[in-house]
C-alpha cells in the first residue's frame, strides 16, 4: 500500500448523502482512537489510497472511497498503521484493497468509451443533475450516455425496468442507459427513476456473503422508494416493460 503526507493531486467524489455519512461514521471511529481529531476525505485517487497530514490540531486523512466498505476491524488497522507504522496492520489494509480494487479506476485497464447524453426527446445529463440535485446534494461524480438496446426478449425480461433498460459499470463510473427509453412517450419521471436507481449503485458499498456480492441489498431497496415518483415508475414499468422489450 502505498501511504504518503503529500498526495498527488486527485479527483475528489461528487458528494452525495450515503458517502458523506460514511465520512461521519469513520472520521467520527478514527477520532476515539487517534490522539486528535480527524477528519475523512473521499479520493478516487488511482494510486495513492490513503494519505494523510496534520493541520491546525486536527489529522486529515484522504482514503479512496473505496474505504466506506471499511469496518471496525479495518479501521482498526488504519488507526494502528498511521500511528504506529506496524506491519501486520499494513498487509490488513493491503489485503481489504485487493478485496475492493474492482473499485479502482486505472486508466491502463479501463479505457473510457465515448459516451452522449443528448437524446432526441430526453437529455440524460440534464436528469442526472436534477437526480442529484434532489436526492444526493449536490453534483454526483458519474458519466452518463445513451447505450445499446437491450437484446434480451420476453422470456429473459427482468422485473426491474432498470436493470433491463440501464447499467452501471463500475469501471470507469458510467450509467448506460438504453435508447429504448428515448422516446416521446416515455415520461419523463420513468428516465429519472433508471437513473436514480444506477446512481445508488455507485454510492452503495457492495456487500460479500459468503463470498457473493450482493447489490440490490435491503438499504438498497430501501432507499429506491425514497424516489418520490416510485409507485408510478412501477406502474409504467408493469404496464410497458413488455411491449420495450419486445
């Protein structure tokens, strides 16, 4: 692991609620164990996965976001590594890394692929700014554009008119979603709801039980009725995802 005062310049994550209470979960954990007060700063840093610095009484620690998987255990060694350097401490936090380095976005394996967003009759740029606009705080640190049709038909349809009509690759961070959905008879509040749905996908840590990930867990659906419009997105669904796929 490669651990530094003086990190490379890297691009901050688009906030967003759930990443800013993992911020007040570890800073608040790290704060107990640590000689001073701590602050936590998300990174999608490509190298560097935690740094950290002293400034004005308080330890600012920069960690990819990859650490809001992190629990009491690893930040056990996350307090132990940066106060005392130790070496087992060191391989724990190497190893929880390995676990999550799908999350790591190196530009020598991930080729980022063109994406456009302008449709003919939905502009998903400008839905991505009013999902997260509304419902994360702010700008959400996503790429988002028109892909492929779907190729599946009716006897491989899924229940979730977002999963068949949308995706998120975790990658290089984008929503695809499908052109079906570019057509002027699909409202408007069914475009926002895909989306939203793919943007808790990269805001939510992906569980492992048993050594399988889960992504859809029960916060997850939880939260996808948080979406204001989601009993008639639903309904949408149920009465035209057939006649979509079809």
């Amino acid at each position: 692991m490669r651990l530094s005062f003086s990190p490379d310049e890297d691009k901050a994550v688009g906030p967003g609620f759930l990443l800013e209470a993992h911020k007040r979960r570890i800073a608040g954990y790290l704060t107990v164990l640590m000689p001073e007060p701590v602050d936590v700063i998300f990174t999608n840093n490509r190298s560097t996965m935690v740094s950290f610095k002293r400034r004005g009484g308080r330890l600012i620690i920069r960690m990819h976001r990859l650490f809001r998987h992190a629990d009491p255990e690893i930040l056990d060694a996350l307090a132990l590594y940066i106060g005392k350097r130790e070496k087992s401490a060191s391989q724990k936090l190497d190893q929880f890394i390995v676990r999550y380095q799908h999350e790591i976005h190196s530009p020598a394996k991930t080729r980022q692929t063109r994406v456009t967003s302008a449709g003919q009759h939905h502009d998903l740029s400008a839905v991505l700014n009013k999902v997260s606009g509304t419902y994360f705080g702010g700008k959400v640190d996503v790429r988002i554009g028109w892909g492929r049709s779907p190729t599946c038909r009716r006897r491989r349809r899924t229940r979730s008119v977002s999963r068949a009509l949308a995706t998120y690759s975790f990658d290089d961070s984008t929503i695809r979603v499908s052109p079906i959905l570019d057509a002027a008879d699909v409202p408007g509040f069914v475009v926002e709801w895909v989306v939203y749905h793919e943007v808790l996908h990269h805001v939510l840590p992906v569980e492992e039980i048993g050594g399988k990930r889960r992504y859809h867990t029960e916060q997850f659906r939880s939260l996808e009725r948080a979406f204001v419009h989601y009993d008639a997105a639903k309904a949408w669904e149920k009465q035209h995802l057939n006649r979509l796929l079809a």
